[in-house]
C-alpha cells in the first residue's frame, strides 16, 4: 500500500511539473528587438505594436534597441535566441535588400527564422531639386535620357534600399542615364539634394515628404503601382514606366524552430491591433499603410524578396558599402 502510495505521489508530481511547464503562452514578458537605433521607421512601428499587442497578451512587450552593422547586429541575436516566442524582431525589407549584398551575413534570412507577421509596407517617393527642369513621371524619364550621366541621384549608401529602388528603376528604363552618390545616411544625402549637389532621390515617405511639403524638394511620383493614400496627389512612376513598382515593409520575426502554435497566436494578436483605426491612421501618418498577412504569406514575401534583390544586385552589380 505504502508502495502504490508513493507511485501515485511521485505521478501526482510529475503531472504537476507537466502542467506548470506547459502553463499557456506567453507565461512571462516578450522581448521586441529592434536592430537599429531609437526613432526610425522600425523603432516607431515596432512600439505601436508592442503597447497595443502586450494589452492583447496580458503581458509587457519590452522594446529593446540592439543597433549596429546596418540591423545585423540585433536581428543576429535573435536568431540565436530560444525559439520559444519570448525573443522576437521587429524588421523592414531592409534586410532583404541586405542579404542580396552581403554573403556573409550571420544568420540566413530565410532558414533563420519563423516569420510572424507584416506591420505595414509603404511606397518610396520620386523626389527632386527644386530647380531640376520636371514635374512628371514622363518629364523625369524624358529629361535624363535626353541628357544621359549629367544628372545624379542620391542614396544613404551602396545597397540601400533606396540604391535598390533606383536601380530598379534604371533596369526597366533603358537610356535612363544617371550617376549614383552614395552618402553615409539619409540626412546627409536629402540636404545635397535640397542644395543641388545631386538632382534626385527616390526614398521613403517619412525621409521626403516633410521636405517637400515645406517646399524644400519637389516630389515627381510614388512607387506604388496605384496612387497611394500616403500622398494621393502623387501619380505613380509606373505611368512613365510600366510596372515599376517599390515598396518598403516592416514585419515581426522569431527563431527558426518557434513552435507554430506560438506564431499563430502572435499573428493573430498583431493582424488584431492592425484592425483598429487608430492603428492604421497612425501608420499612415508615417508614411506606411497597414498590411496583415499570415505567416506563410509573409514567409513567401520574404522568400520573393530575397531572390528578386540577389537578382537585381547581379545585374546592376550592387555591392555592400
């Protein structure tokens, strides 16, 4: 009897451990890295979501900036980290662009991870010097063809994405001649386009619209295929150039190996707080448009990305800075 007690007593326990190890999800805070520095694109989305995705969750979403190497830095560690929906990051298309242009990255931006869910894409902006001789899509194209090499375009650096939006651009315009100025950043290359030392710039909405709005650069067009509500004023560059098309994205991710149930449940809980209109008017206002997918919408975006910008950079022969 003093046996069968002890049997039932030691089962007793073991189903307890059981029950407490796999007490429901998430059990404790959530760590949101953003791999680049507080006040970017990706820091400011990244704590919309987190406030509004932790009051969903029952637990705090810490927002954690771990910059450095251009975002590898943070999104590195994560990949790294347990794959139990604790350890997440908070990244843009940036590192597509990234993986097309460095071979030696520390993670693949594919097998690393389990993509979560998409935040937002947004469109860049065609922009110019106030005094470049266009006003339209077709006045763009038409003017640096009739003037090939003569004009520049800035960019915040070899391989940016907006280096690869640029080129993108040239790829499907033959004749459309102009000279890349890489700088270091993006504040360094909008104040040489505002002062005439490069003539164009394509970036991103949040980058160009202030300064167009206050009438220090002139905006041509937008990227997206459609006029867009981020500056519905804005004719697409497609109109010039058929089916040119560029767009910006931020997303969550976790370690490769999270469990699928987990990444559903995030999904969920993010596309949820995408829903509210606070949410959306927010985005809109930095440039950005609320974009819910599902996992293995978001994986196939990756996916595309990834192998369109390798293709890109080959022919273009873009290389990291």
């Amino acid at each position: 009897m003093h046996k069968r007690t002890l049997i039932l007593a030691a089962a007793l326990a073991a189903t307890a451990a059981g029950l407490a190890h796999a007490q429901p999800y998430p059990a404790k805070p959530i760590t949101m890295v953003v791999p680049y520095p507080p006040g970017g694109s990706n820091d400011v989305f990244a704590r919309v979501i987190a406030k509004e995705l932790g009051d969903l969750l029952k637990q705090p979403v810490i927002v954690d900036n771990r910059p450095g190497a251009s975002g590898t830095t943070g999104t590195a560690s994560v990949a790294k980290a347990a794959p139990d929906g604790y350890t997440l990051v908070a990244i843009s298309s940036s590192m597509t662009t990234n993986a097309a242009v460095q071979p030696r990255l520390p993670f693949d931006p594919v097998k690393s991870f389990a993509p979560v869910a998409m935040f937002a894409q947004g469109p860049f902006v065609v922009a110019v010097n106030n005094d470049f001789p266009a006003k339209t899509p077709a006045d763009l194209v038409r003017e640096v063809k009739a003037h090939p090499n003569q004009y520049n375009y800035a960019t915040s650096g070899t391989g940016s994405v907006n280096h690869f939006a640029t080129e993108l651009l040239r790829s499907m315009a033959p004749g459309f001649d102009i000279t890349h100025v890489p700088y270091k950043g993006q504040g360094p290359a909008v104040t040489d386009v505002i002062g005439n030392q490069v003539q164009m710039m394509i970036s991103s909405g949040p980058s160009i619209l202030p300064m167009v709005r206050g009438g220090k650069l002139r905006a041509i067009a937008i990227t997206s295929l459609q006029p867009s509500p981020i500056a519905p004023e804005l004719p697409p560059m497609a109109t010039a150039v058929p089916g040119y098309e560029f767009s910006l994205w931020w997303g969550l991710l976790s370690p490769a190996g999270t469990p699928p149930a987990i990444v559903n449940q995030l999904n969920q809980a993010v596309n949820q707080v995408l829903a509210r209109p606070e949410t959306k008017a927010h985005f809109l206002r930095e440039g950005a448009i609320a974009n819910p997918l599902t996992p293995a919408q978001f994986a196939d975006t990756i996916q595309k990305d990834v192998a369109r910008w390798k293709a890109l950079a080959k022919d273009r022969n873009i290389t990291a800075d």
